[in-house]
C-alpha cells in the first residue's frame, strides 16, 4: 500500500504541458533544452530549432529503441530538468511526452503542440542541418 502510494505521489508531479510557440520561444530562451525526435530526412526537409538537440525516437518505420534513447536523452536532460520535445506536428511527440513524464519519470516535459510545422510557418527561426550532423544516425550517435 505504501509503495502504490509513493507511485502515485511521484506520478502526480510529472507533468506534461502542451505548448504553443510563444511558450516554446520563452523557454527556449530560458535554457530548456529542446530534443528534436524527428527522423534525419526530415531534419533536412525543414530545418532544425537553432540550438535543438537532434535525436530520433521512431525510425523510418516506426520502430524505436527506447532504453537506447533514454541514455542519450539524459546526457542532455537530467530526470529532474525541464524537457521539451518536438517533431513535425506534435503527434508522435504526445506519446514521447507522456513516456518521458510516466515510465522515465522526467518531473517536467513540455510537447510542442504543432510541432516544427507549425513553428517554420511563423517566421521562427530555423537551421538548416548540414549533411555532416545527419550522418550521425549512420553511426548510431543521433
């Protein structure tokens, strides 16, 4: 009973927030770091977050290797950091968002609603990704 308790005493302050991009500019700004889950081609399609950290959850063909990614996520948000995640529109990011907050225990994580779609057809800035970064999946780094 205990135990069941503290779980659920810890799962009440993870927390997942939805956020516009007036938010993610203010964080951003603010020092959270931005984990960009998007695939490389897709990097190169639109561009990057100046300053995003790129690491791909889902491959091409959905697949995922989440132990794998958590340990590089952590080199760049420790489980008490705020985090925020972002991909083409927000969808695959949902579900990103909530492991991150559920079964990783991240205290705080923030989903980029509409994702770099949403952000680009702003005018906010993005960063082309340079061929070099993208070789990165190539050699299991990214």
């Amino acid at each position: 009973m205990l135990i069941c308790g503290l779980l659920f005493w810890v799962s009440a302050l993870a927390v997942v927030s939805d956020i516009d991009n007036e938010e993610l500019s203010k964080l951003i700004k603010g020092g959270v770091p931005v984990i960009d889950i998007r695939t490389a081609p897709e990097w190169l399609q639109t561009g990057v977050i100046p300053g995003s950290h790129l690491l791909t959850f889902f491959d091409e063909q959905g697949n995922a290797n989440p132990p794998a990614w958590i340990e590089k996520a952590r080199n760049i948000a420790k489980l008490g950091d705020p985090v925020i995640v972002i991909c083409r529109t927000g969808n695959r990011t949902k579900a990103v968002s909530q492991f991150l907050s559920d079964r990783v225990g991240y205290a705080k994580v923030y989903n980029v609603r509409n994702g770099i779609v949403s952000w680009a057809k702003e005018g906010r800035p993005v960063a082309p990704v340079a061929q070099s970064a993208v070789t990165c999946k190539a050699t299991n780094t990214c």
